[in-house]
C-alpha cells in the first residue's frame, strides 16, 4: 500500500504546467507502481489511471481527454486534462492542479478550453483557458457554483447549471431560532439518493463576450419547483441549442412532491431568446424524454424517449422531430433494443448511438430516412462515448471486463487505440480470461453466461466461485468495467465468477428486459440456479465451494437466495440490498420505482398510475401482482438461513436505506447464522471514498476466503503460526 500513497511525476506529462499548478499542494500523479505479485490485485487496480470523457476539438486536429488518479493518503482523486493527435501522438498534459477539471469542452475554435473547476470558497465554476492550459481564468462568480454548462454554437450565450433554495427550514419560519437544524416537510421527494432535497438545479442563461459573462438569468424563474436538468443524473446532456443560436431545448419533468415521486414523465421544452417562451415539445408522451441533440442543420431534434410513465427501466427509442412541422418519428420502432447515448453524424442524415446488444455495447448507426441499422464498432468489449469527427470517422472511449477506458477512433471498420494510459501496467501482470457460456433456463431459454476465470487457470484442478448477480435490476452484464465491483479481481484472487445475463437485463429484447417487473422473486432468480447448476457441473468447480454476492437489486437477490437456495451456497455477501420489501416500498424515495416494479407495471396490474399513486403498495389487496411480490420478500424466509452472510451499506443511501441492511443483519445473527457487517457512515449507494474502497475489497474477499478457501486460510494460519 505504501507504493500506492508515495506518488511520482506522471510519466504522461510532457511539458511544464502552468505557474499555478506548480505552486499548489496535494496534487495527485500517477503513482509509482510495479507489481510484485506480477497478478491483477488490489493495488493494481487503485493504480490505475481513469479515463472518462473526450471532445475532439472543432478542426478535428486534437483530442482532449481526463484522466483521473486516486491518492489512498489523501483518500480522494483528481483529474488532469490532457491533448494528442488523432492517432496518438504528441501527448501533452495541460493542467496540473490540486482539484479536479470537469466538463471540460472547446471553445473559440479550439483555440480555447471551458471547464469546471472550484473557486476559492469551494463551489464550481466556469473557467476558461488556452488550448495549451495557459492563461486560466475563473468567469462564473454564482454564489452557489455551477453543476454543468454549454455553450450556444455562436458563442454569445452559455447556459449554465445553478442550484436554487428549494425546502423550509424551521429558521425560515421562526427567525429567532437561526441555530435550529429542522426541516419542515410537508410533500413527499424530500429526498435524493444521498442528498435531501434543500436545493434544486436551474438553467441560466448568461452573455459571453469572450472573455467575461454577463448577470445570468433564471429561465425557469417562475417555476421554483421544477428541476431543470433532472437530479440525480441529469446534466449539460439535458440541453441542446438550436444552430441559429437563438433557441434551447431543456429537459425537466414538471412535477413536485407526490406527483413527482410517483412519475417519470419528462418532458423536452423549447426556450425562445428572442420573446422569452417556453412550448412543450413531447406533450402527451408519458415515459422518460431526455438527451435532446438538434442536427447540424437544424431541420431535426433527435432525443431519447420512453413510452411508459412510471417505468425508468422502459425501452429507450430515439426519436426524431421534424423542426419545420413538428412530425415526430420513432426510428427504433423496429429496433428490439435500448439505447444508452446519441450523437448526430456531422452529415446530419444518420446518428451514432450506444447500446447493450447480446452481452456487449457496441457503437451503431441509424439513418434518418431508412430506420437501417449498421454497426460501426463492435467486438468482445464495450464502448463508452461518442465524439464524431467527420461521417465516418469517431472518437471513443472502449473497455472491458479486462480493461478500463482507452481512447480509441473508428473509422470504416477499423478500430485503433490511441491512448495508453494503462498500457504499461496492464503489460505487467497476468489478468484472467473471460468466456461466454450459453446456459438453458428453466422455460427452455438460452441465456449468455460470463465465466471470468483466474489467471493461469488449470482445468485439472478445482476452484472456488462466486456468484455475481447485477443490480438495477436492469443493468447490462456487459463487457463492464468497474473499480469496485470488478470481476477481473476476483477472478485475479483465485475465484472463478459466474455472471449471468439473467432476465430483467437489457441487451437481449425488449421482453427480456421487461419480464423482470413485478415479478422479483420468479424467473430471474430460477436464471441464476440455473447458471450455478450448469456450471457446478464442470469438474473444476467446487460444488461444496460457491459463494453469492451483489449490490442493491444484487443485493436483494443475495437476501432471497438467502432462503431458497437449497444448499447451493457455502458464503453470501450483500451491499445495499433490499431485505424487507414492505418497508422499502415506503422508505425508499423515488416512489415511481417500487410502483411499477413492485406492483409490476400500471399496464399489467390494470392500474393506471396516474390516478392511482399506491398502485404497487402492500396494502392494495386488489393488486394481485403486488400482493405476490411482497408475499415473497426475502425477510419472509429467514427461518431457511443457514449461510454465512456479509452485510455492507453506507448510511447516506437513501433509495434503500442502511435499515434493510441491519435488519438483515439482525436476522442472521438471532437465527445464529455466522454473520458480519460493515456500515459506512459517509458513503450512499455506491463506496467511493478510496480508503473505504480498499476497506470494502479487503473485508469482501477475507470473508470469501474464509468460508471458501478454509483449507488454504488453515495453510496460512499454520504458516503464520511457525
């Protein structure tokens, strides 16, 4: 660990930064690592650096990109910007700061660069700089910081993010007690996934003279209880400018309180410059209408839309609107996928769009005219982003589950990287190997099967597994990367993992991806006794040695296999899962989401949820789907636990509560289950702080290793004994 927190000047860094960089502390390089293990292992992994977005500059002649490095002693990261050619040369690190440049993009044709960065007091802010990183500057000055902004196309306006004051305080309705810390609630959605809901985003509209902007101005500011873009995700991606510049379409689901937590209906709103309006674009569209794009002309606003109010996991169709009539067009419509992203094809007749598709997410092209589909790059991976550079020709981000994020260009079927971020460190240890399995159900179906392998496995010899199962619930197993639930290491530990495709996951048709809703404990959950049981019946696969795991909806599944797993599993772990569903139905904050996954769906319990907003509650005895779902909560099966289990949570999540964490807990251990927990008092859903990450690694795998490794934790015991 020790080499992890001593930090060296990056080997990426070609050129002297600027004089500011150099006079701060607590900047964060690459950290000077060679592996002794010569394996894929924890270390490893914090080492590595992360790249997570692109823009290619408007010439085209350059590529600007981050890339991120943690320091576990400072326990936090920061990203630095960074320029190459095309092809990868002439690599140049531009910025070199102690806090991080986000949402970084190029202006005044390339000669510029706009990006986030905090001010004095903390808060984030516009600046801007030379393409080379000289000459930084602060030009926003908002009290309360920016969260994103974007730029109209003729440079003269910038719309930019800014939270408002949006809940009472008790101090506001008694101003002779300013030290009070109440909050007065009197409409549900108070709360966000780890944030309460004192503040919300609005859009403001400021001039840009090139060097200073002028007063912003709320363009929402009739509307105080609107979100414009819409939290927790929502960014610079919830608004597109018109080319003429005179016109922004924004996105915002214009609801509060009950309505908003019941609803997902967004919608996609036209902001006139010139008379100050706002018309509704999708008015009448029910689902989720989010990332609008106009097309270089201008004729065509292309968006992503689904169809159900209530369903954030529905199909999402690219729509297109024709500017000059208003016709509206479903290109997907005979497409059976989701898309994750899209981009107009400079040529503004097609688009570029991301989406999981058979266990991968390729980049795909649609034409505006045909509704024709082709790929553009694909291969045992997924891709990122998207950042076309003529009409043929794109930037990318790729990884896989043996590799994280590289920059790479496509071009009329070649695909070629052009970053090596990692390159280096990779070339130096073993990873494992993964393979496709195609596993039959048990309704007489072939699911795809990840079987991630240790390095220099032997087929001759036995290994402990572990069960994967993914939460969401629908979200891709795809070739995916991550930095805490990373399947290469716990391969790289000695573990062979399974990780199956189960229903309820895109990439495999839209009935695939449905069938899970309303139906939680059913189908899925006999996919993954399906997966084990195919599985355990290769002869290097400990059938006595075989472990669960998964985070939220995972981490759900881990409780309810808990209890009807039939001896399959010798160890479990659950993160942020749900174990009682009866009091997540009322203690989880986006109530749209138990609705229709718990009550499955407005249109299968004949229930409209409009005019039912406790449509999916356990109360409703006429929702028969609701009614079987809650029967078979995972707590309602305690009395079959009889494995060990792990309990972890962070006490900041507020879509599932740490609650349902402890409650497990607390079962397991009057059952007298071997039990251990770990709650994180400053982490929400997910572990991000990397110490806590570490932490959470080590405790994983010390727990696995334990109930699945015994014989080689005696071995070490004995060792450690002489």
């Amino acid at each position: 660990m020790k080499k992890l927190m001593a930090t060296a000047l990056s080997a990426l860094a070609l050129t002297a930064c600027t004089s500011q960089g150099e006079k701060e502390s607590g900047i964060i390089d690459k950290p000077d690592f060679k592996s002794e293990s010569g394996i894929f292992d924890l270390e490893a992994l914090e080492a590595l650096g992360r790249v997570s977005a692109v823009s290619v500059s408007p010439d085209t002649r350059k590529v600007l990109f981050g890339i991120s490095y943690e320091s576990v002693e400072q326990n936090r990261s920061n990203n630095d910007l960074y320029v190459m050619n095309p092809d990868g040369s002439d690599l140049l690190r531009i910025t070199r700061t102690s806090k991080s440049e986000g949402n970084f993009t190029w202006i005044n044709a390339g000669k510029q660069i706009a990006f986030t960065y905090p001010d004095e007091n903390g808060a984030s802010q516009l600046w801007i700089m030379n393409a080379d990183g000289s000459d930084r500057k602060q030009i926003s000055k908002l009290e309360k910081g920016i969260e994103g902004f974007l730029f109209s196309p003729d440079e003269k306006n910038v719309v930019l993010i800014s939270p408002i004051k949006y809940s009472r305080e008790a101090k506001d309705l008694y101003p002779d007690l300013p030290k009070s810390t109440g909050r007065v609630i009197d409409d549900m959605m108070y709360k966000h996934w780890d944030q309460w809901v004192t503040e919300i985003p609005h859009p403001f509209i400021a001039s840009f003279d090139g060097s200073k902007l002028g007063d912003p101005t709320d363009i929402m500011a009739d509307e105080p209880l609107f979100e414009a873009p819409m939290r927790p995700f929502g960014g610079s991606e919830s608004f597109t400018w018109s080319p003429d510049s005179r016109s922004l379409i924004y996105v915002s689901r214009k609801k509060s309180g009950m309505q908003y937590a019941i609803s997902t209906n967004s919608d996609l709103y036209l902001y006139s410059l010139d008379d100050k309006s706002t018309r509704n674009l999708t008015e009448g569209m029910m689902g989720y209408d989010t990332a609008p794009t106009y097309s270089p002309d201008g004729k065509y606003v292309a968006w992503l839309s689904m169809e159900h109010d209530g369903y954030e996991a529905d199909k999402n169709r690219i729509f297109i609107l024709e500017t000059a009539t208003g016709k509206k067009t479903d290109l997907t419509s005979e497409w059976d996928y989701t898309v994750d992203a899209i981009k107009w094809n400079p040529d503004g007749k097609s688009l570029y769009f991301l989406a999981a598709k058979d266990g991968n997410v390729p980049v795909f092209s649609i034409d505006i005219a045909s509704k024709q589909v082709n790929v553009i790059a694909d291969g045992e991976c997924d891709y990122a982003a998207i950042e076309p550079v003529d009409s043929e020709t794109i930037v990318t981000l790729r990884h896989s589950m043996l590799y994280p994020n590289e920059v790479y260009v496509a071009k009329a079927g070649e695909v070629k990287q052009i970053s090596n971020v990692n390159t280096d460190l990779l070339a130096s240890i073993k990873m494992p190997k993964v393979e496709r399995k195609m596993v039959p159900t048990t309704d007489g179906k072939k699911m795809l099967v990840w079987a991630v392998y240790p390095q220099d496995f032997d087929s001759t010899k036995t290994y402990p597994s572990i069960l994967y199962c993914q939460g969401g619930p629908q979200s891709a197993v795809s070739q995916f990367w991550s930095y805490r639930w990373n399947l290469a290491l716990i391969a790289s530990n000695g573990y062979i993992v399974i990780a199956p495709n189960r229903r309820g996951l895109p990439g495999f048709g839209t009935e695939w991806n449905a069938q899970i809703s309303g139906d939680y404990p059913g189908q899925n959950m006999r996919d993954y006794l399906a997966a084990v049981d195919y599985m355990k019946q290769y002869p290097y696969i400990d059938p006595a040695r075989i472990g669960a795991t998964g985070a939220s909806y995972g981490g759900f599944s881990t409780y309810w296999l808990a209890g009807n797993h039939e001896k399959r599993f010798a160890a479990l772990l659950a993160h942020a899962g749900i174990f009682n569903m009866e009091a997540q139905y009322l203690e989880t904050e986006e109530l749209w989401f138990a609705n229709w996954d718990m009550g499955g769906g407005a249109s299968r319990s004949g229930l409209e949820a409009s005019s039912e907003p406790d449509f999916g509650a356990f109360w409703r005895k006429d929702n028969a789907t609701a009614q079987r779902t809650f029967a078979m909560s995972p707590h309602r099966f305690v009395d079959k636990w009889d494995t060990p289990i792990m309990v972890s949570h962070g006490e900041f999540d507020y879509r599932i509560l740490s609650s349902q964490g402890e409650m497990a807990f607390n079962a397991a251990k009057l059952r007298g289950i071997p039990a251990e927990m770990v709650i994180f008092p400053d982490e929400n859903h997910w572990i991000l702080k990397p110490q806590n990450a570490i932490l959470w690694q080590r405790l994983f795998f010390r727990w696995f290793d334990k109930w699945l490794k015994p014989q080689e934790k005696q071995a070490e015991n004995e060792n450690v004994s002489k």
